[in-house]
C-alpha cells in the first residue's frame, strides 16, 4: 500500500498475487501438476498416496472376505443376505483387487458344485440385467474352455479354480450340469432373465444336449422343430422340459425363493389371462398354477391358485381346457388328483362368481371331461362319484 493524495491505496501488486497466485493454491478441482522445480517430487507422492489408498482399501475388503468366507461352504442356506451379497459384489470384474475376486469367485463355484444355490440365486434376481451377465461371465469363466461348443474361443481364466471345481462334481455325470441347473432356475423364476441365462447355456449347447437337459433340448427343439400348426409356437415349452429332467426342481425351487416370489408369479399369471394368452404361454402359466396349489400349505394361497385354474374353464375358450388338461398331464397321479379334486370342491363352493357370465351345468360339465380326459377310468369314476354323492347330500340338506 501507498499514500496517494491523503488516501492509503492498495497496491496493484498485492492484487496481482490475489489474482494469480492465490488461485494456484484454490484450484482444488485441478489435479494437474505443472512442470518446474519439485514437479518430479510432487508426481512421487502423489502416486504414493494412490498406492498407500489401494493397499487400505485392499486390506478392508480382504478384512471383509475373511468374514465371509467363515459362512462358507455350508449345507444349508443358512448364511445372513449380507454375505452373500458381499460375496457376489466381489466376484463383479474391474472393481476389486484380482487377488480378492479370485477367492470370491472360489466361495461362489464350490456353492455352485454343491447345488446349494437358493440364497445364490435370490440375492442374484436383485441385480439388474447388466450386471448380473457380468457375473455370470465371471462365474462362466471358472469352467473349463474345452467344455464351450467353441474350445478355442475361451479358456479358464482361473485353471486352480477349474479344478477345484471338477474335483467337488465328481459325483456328476458332467461337472457342467450344476452351472446347467443354475441358469435353468433363472429361466423357470422370471422371464426378463431367461435370454441371458440361454445366451450362457447356449455355450455348452453340445454338452447340454447329451445329458438332456432342458436348456439344450429347449434351443435344439426351436432351431429344428417345425412350428405347431394349432398353437403358434415352438413346443414343448422349457417348463414342461424341466418336468421332465427332473420332476420335483420346480417345486423345490419356488418353496426355496420363499412364498414372495410364488405370489409375485400367481399374481402375474392371474393378470395375465385379460391378454388372451395362447399356446406355451398359456401351458406354463397352468402348469404354474397347478405347481403352486400343489407346493403352498396356506389354504388361501391354494384357493388362489385354483381360482386361476377354474377361470381358465370358465372365461378362457375351449382351447383353455384342452391346455389345462396338457398341464395335469405333466403331474403325478397323486397331484392330478389332488388339482382336480380341489377344482371341483371350488367350482361348487364359488359357483355364483360365475354366473352372470358362464353356465354353471357347462363348467360343470367342462370339469367332468377335464377329469376322464387326464386320469384314467378308475380315478376320474371315483372323483365324479364322489362329487355327484357330495351334490345329493347338500340337496337332501336343503330339502
């Protein structure tokens, strides 16, 4: 500062340093360190920090690994959420140390060996599309390359994990199955992931052929089946295919995801009948509805499904009882009987809910040729008699 005129000015140098050095130390958002004495040093610490930050967040999430790996491997799925979920966001690629996603992905191909994979597959049905493909490529990456259609393609990224694989299915006919079953569950659970899990299968498509199952019989069957005249669609569809490779995986697997998963299903399922549904999609969501009244003890929950069933021959076209009829085909003996049998007992007990808009003695009707059409003489007598004994008592009753 000066004097000028009486007046203390300030003077233009300090303003100089306010406007241009000042600014040098207030940049925080610039990173950029400019060449001149002590650049090289400034560079040193700088990428001394960026490793000192990656060795502390190394050592928490490996402090956090060891936790997890305590509830691992396990029999039952039994493991709180929070381990699982910490175990699944380690095995993402790009996003943690390689060190720390080799012993995750190690945790999840052992669970997976073991077919343990209920609270695996329900933690997984939470992530959204993009990143559950970058799992499963992770995951896919443990299997053995010379197992894909393609061997040259793709190799083990992890050959110990291979074989730490391989090792705990031994007792398979094919150490790929249990992969297999994995993505089949994502196809059966929800339908917005079933391309992606078809994509995977389509993989190992040579392989899966072999040994049956479903995922390579379902894409064998629409590449080369012709398409059925009636329906519109490729059959047979992969739920009825999964019947088949193994009668109880469905059931197994909707009581294992828990009654929030089966109602979200029913509910869909439910609605989807205003859509005039046709063809596989009609024969899955029967086949549904007849797998969640037969798995459910909540006499609600069964209601509802047999609710959905008895809609079906009653609002649906005859078409509706011929793919019910499909559907119970696909069961026991002992669950057809049940169905229908429960089938009958609703249409009695709900028959005013329809009729403003069906014929009762015509539903009737439909039900009786549902049941000769689906058991065989000595059941279906037995369950009409019994129906028709059960009429008659509740006639004399109001007589």
């Amino acid at each position: 500062m000066h004097l000028q005129n009486g007046v203390l000015v300030q003077s233009s140098c300090t303003s100089l340093l306010t406007q241009t050095d000042f600014s040098f130390f207030t940049d925080i958002e610039s990173s950029q360190i400019v060449d001149g004495p002590g650049a090289i040093s400034a560079r040193y610490i700088e990428t001394l920090g960026k490793v000192a930050l990656k060795g502390i967040d190394f050592l928490v999430d490996y402090a956090k690994l060891r936790i997890t790996r305590k509830y691992f491997p396990h029999s039952r799925d039994d493991a709180p959420d929070e381990v699982y979920d910490n175990l699944l966001e380690f095995c993402r690629p790009g996003l943690y140390h390689r060190r720390i996603r080799h012993q995750a992905l190690r945790v999840v191909m052992i669970q997976i060996a073991m077919r343990r994979t209920t609270k695996l597959l329900r933690r997984l049905l939470r992530w959204p599309l993009e990143q559950l493909k970058e799992v499963l490529l992770e995951i896919s990456s443990c299997l053995d390359g010379q197992w894909q259609d393609n061997p040259g393609y793709a190799t083990s990224t992890y050959p110990d994990i291979t074989h730490i694989y391989i090792d705990a299915t031994r007792n398979e006919p094919h150490p790929i199955l249990p992969f297999l079953d994995l993505l089949l569950c994502f196809t059966q659970v929800d339908t917005g992931y079933s391309e992606c899990a078809l994509l995977f299968s389509a993989r190992f498509q040579k392989l899966a052929v072999t040994y049956r199952h479903p995922l390579g019989l379902h894409l064998q069957s629409s590449l080369c089946q012709p398409v059925d005249s009636r329906s519109g669609q490729r059959q047979p569809p992969l739920s009825a295919l999964t019947m088949s490779y193994r009668y109880l995986f469905r059931r197994n697997l909707w009581r294992g995801l828990g009654i929030g998963y089966v109602t979200r299903r029913l509910n869909g399922i439910i609605q989807s009948l205003e859509m005039n549904l046709e063809g596989n999609e009609m024969l899955e969501a029967c086949i549904d509805g007849v797998e969640f009244f037969c798995l459910s003890q909540d006499p609600k929950f069964k209601d509802l499904a047999l609710q959905f069933l008895l809609r079906i021959l009653a609002t649906v076209s005859v078409s509706g009882s011929d793919t019910l009829s499909h559907a119970l085909s696909l069961f026991s003996e002992e669950d057809q009987i049940c169905a229908i049998w429960g089938i009958l007992k609703l249409a009695r007990r709900n028959a005013e809910l329809f009729s403003l808009d069906y014929d009762q003695k015509l539903l009737e009707s439909t039900i009786a040729t549902l049941t000769i059409k689906v058991l065989n003489p000595r059941f279906s007598a037995m369950l009409l008699r019994q129906e028709f004994r059960s009429k008659s008592m509740d006639t004399l009753d109001g007589g």
